[in-house]
C-alpha cells in the first residue's frame, strides 16, 4: 500500500507534504529551542562569572576559613539576582573555595534545565544548561616604603597639607588591602637634606661619629668651634655627648651611599650629622596603622633637598639593617614598592650643592633600586615652574609610574591612583 501511494501522481504535493511535515517541523523546533538554549547557556556563563567574581571578596576577606555556609547562600542569591532567564529552572549553584601555595581560589559550578517547546516532538523534553567558573587572587604581600619631601618648600601652596591628606588617605587603602596584619607593611621615610633616625639610637654600632665630633664640642680655647682649628691651634677638643644628637644622618661615603649594603663596619657606616633643619624620625617597616599615621600629622616642612639620601634609605628600610625587615613566608609572594614625592629639583647632600652632581649619584641608586626588583612610583609636584626633572622620568620603574604634578591638590588624586593599583597588585585578581 505504501509503495502504491508514493508511485501515484495524482495529487502528489499533498502526500509529499504529509510525509516531510515532520521532519521539517522537527528542525525548526530544533533550531528555535536550541536558540533558547544557547542565549540562556551564554547568560548563563556571564552571570557565573560576575557571581564568582563578587564572592572573591567575601571570601579573600576570611581567608584562613572562610564560612561555607554563607558562602553557599551568598551564591545562590547573587546568581539569581543576576540571571534573567525565568525559562530555566532547578537552578544550582555550589562554591567551592580552596587555598595553597598558588593562592586562593573560588570555583563555582552551576547547573539548571530549560523545557523546549518543540523538541518535545522527537523526545527531548529538556536541555541541561551548565557552566563553570573560577576566581583566583594571588597570595601576594606588599611592602611599601613612602619617601617624602619634608623640605621647607613644601610649606608653600598648600603642598604639606595635601601630602598630608594623601597618605592618610594611601595608609587607608593599603590598610583595607591587607586581610591578615602580616600582609601589607609601610615603612615612611620624610627627608630633607638628611633623614632623621631617631636620636634614641646615638648608641647603635651601626652610626659613625668622626664628622659629627669634628664640629660638635667644645675647645679649650673658645675662639675655636670646630676639632680642626681647635687642634690646629695646640688646644684641646672635647666632642660633645652623643645623646645631644638630634638623630640626622648624611650619605653613607661613596658607593654605599647608592647600595642597601647593611652598615656594619667603615664606610658601610651612616655618619651622624647635627642638621639644624631634620625632618621628623622616619618609621621603619610597620603595621602599626597608629603609629604611622601619627607619624604622617607629624610632618614638618623644613630644610634643603636631597632626594638621593631619602630614596635609599627607604630602600635601606624595606631590605636589610639597620631596620627591621619582617621575615618572609615561603607559601607567599613579595612585592616591594617604593613611593618618591617631592616637590622640588636637588639643592644640597654630603658632597655637593650642583644638582647636576646630585643627580649623577641619584641615577646610580634609581638603577640600583629597579635591577633589585623594586617598583618605584616617583611624583614630582611642580607649582613653581621647575623644569620637569628628567630624573625622576628615568628613576620610575616606567612611564607609567612617574607623575608630573602642577597642584598640590593632584597629590590627593594621585596617591589613591597608585593606591588603587597596590591594592589589585596585592589581590592580583
């Protein structure tokens, strides 16, 4: 009979559209559904995504124990609130979270069904929608030295009080980054022509003595006011007590004085110097968030520049002694970075007052730094119209982290520029 009916001629569009109705039916179905499937599958995978990314946070925030059990909630309602494809149904979403040497990781997995409307015809009643998703930050720690101008011209259009608002407002962000106290240390560093390390320390075996007694005494004959003319005249010099010093330290001799070499003996040494105009103590490696914004209200404009002394004695307080540089964890990553503002071009250090001669030795520690690995930001605030110092364009790890500033209020901006990128360096994301 079928063979009779597909041989006959008479009318035979009909029969052929009886026989291929299905077929055809069952393509377009197919193809209509698995349209819905695709958008609902791509969707699907997007709001995976964003849902994992969300949840990172929550749990970099606690990250030696994360609470499964809110994470799992925090899951499910964040890919809801996400997902608009009401035609998927038993939606699950699983968090799994994992930690070790690599860093930290969330994964989710979700899972849902779509009904079709047309595959039905041939048996398929449902498609499975799926996708995977991962976050990973990185076990990354960060040390930071800030290396700030506190000479007298900072005094002048608002720049001290900026730089003061700034760091307060960096020592926030980088205080935020850090979810364990061991995270993130700062060490800060204000300069002038010297750096001041604390005249609590005039008894340490790391300080020399012989350009600081040479001046600082008394001779027998009181016409005389230096150990040379005091000597030099057959009299008798008695340097003062060390505990009068006021904690100032000059450049170490030449090449220590553009090296991190730890002070241990002759020429390694930091020569104690009596300058009338030092900055506040600086504060070694810390996370004492206290103390170091205290530290930062503490600032006082005063004195020559010499930015070569503050950028490697910052240098100095993120490497080796005289300061104390926390140990570090072998299941971490380190990441040293240092922050040199200043607002104007080189006046004065040990040797010279020409800061082309200044900035020669400059460039030997800028080098040193960034072949040690060291990311360094360097910010010249220029409201005086100073030529743009090619130095700190060159000191800067890359162009990128060097900042030419003609407002004290950039330095606002700026710091939480730089801020912004330490805390993504730190959870590297």
């Amino acid at each position: 009979m079928l063979a009779r009916f597909l041989s006959n001629t008479r009318g035979g569009v009909a029969p052929l559209m009886a026989v291929v109705s299905i077929p055809v039916l069952a393509a377009v179905g197919m193809a209509v559904d698995y349209t819905r499937a695709n958008s609902a599958r791509a969707a699907f995978q997007v709001s995976l995504d964003a849902t994992a990314l969300m949840l990172s946070r929550e749990a970099a925030a606690d990250a030696t124990n994360p609470d499964s059990t809110m994470l799992q909630s925090h899951a499910t309602d964040t890919f809801n609130a996400l997902y608009k494809h009401p035609e998927v149904n038993n939606i699950t979403v699983t968090p799994v979270y994992s930690s070790g040497l690599e860093g930290s990781k969330l994964a989710l997995q979700g899972s849902g069904v779509m009904n079709t409307n047309f595959l039905g015809v041939i048996g398929v009643n449902q498609i499975q929608i799926g996708a995977t998703s991962a976050s990973v930050w990185g076990n990354t720690r960060l040390r930071v030295a800030l290396v700030l101008d506190n000479t007298g011209s900072m005094s002048s259009s608002g720049k001290m009080t900026a730089l003061k608002t700034a760091t307060h407002n960096l020592l926030d962000q980088l205080k935020s980054a850090a979810h364990k106290p061991e995270d993130v240390y700062v060490s800060i560093v204000p300069f002038s022509k010297d750096v001041n390390f604390g005249p609590a320390n005039y008894n340490q075996t790391w300080l020399r003595w012989d350009l600081w007694d040479a001046v600082n005494g008394t001779c027998s004959d009181t016409r005389y006011h230096s150990q040379s003319n005091c000597v030099s005249h057959s009299k008798v010099w008695t340097p003062a007590n060390h505990n009068t010093w006021n904690g100032c330290v000059t450049d170490r001799d030449q090449n220590y004085d553009t090296t991190n070499a730890a002070p241990v003996s002759g020429a390694t040494l930091y020569p104690a110097e009596q300058y009338s105009s030092c900055s506040v103590p600086l504060v070694q490696l810390s996370n004492d968030w206290t103390a170091l914004n205290a530290k930062v209200d503490a600032m006082q404009p005063v004195g020559n520049t010499n930015q070569a002394i503050g950028l490697q004695v910052g240098w100095q307080t993120l490497t080796a002694s005289p300061f104390t540089v926390p140990p570090v964890d072998p299941d971490y990553k380190y990441q040293t970075v240092i922050i040199l503002l200043t607002d104007g071009l080189n006046t004065e250090d040990r040797w010279y007052t020409s800061q082309t001669s200044i900035d020669n030795r400059q460039k030997k520690t800028c080098d040193n730094v960034k072949a040690a690995g060291i990311t360094l930001y360097t910010v010249q605030v220029n409201t005086g119209g100073d030529a743009t110092s090619t130095l700190l364009q060159n000191c800067a790890t890359d162009p990128g982290k060097f900042f030419l500033l003609t407002t004290a209020g950039a330095i606002v901006t700026t710091f939480s520029q730089i801020g912004t990128a330490l805390q993504n360096l730190r959870l590297a994301m």
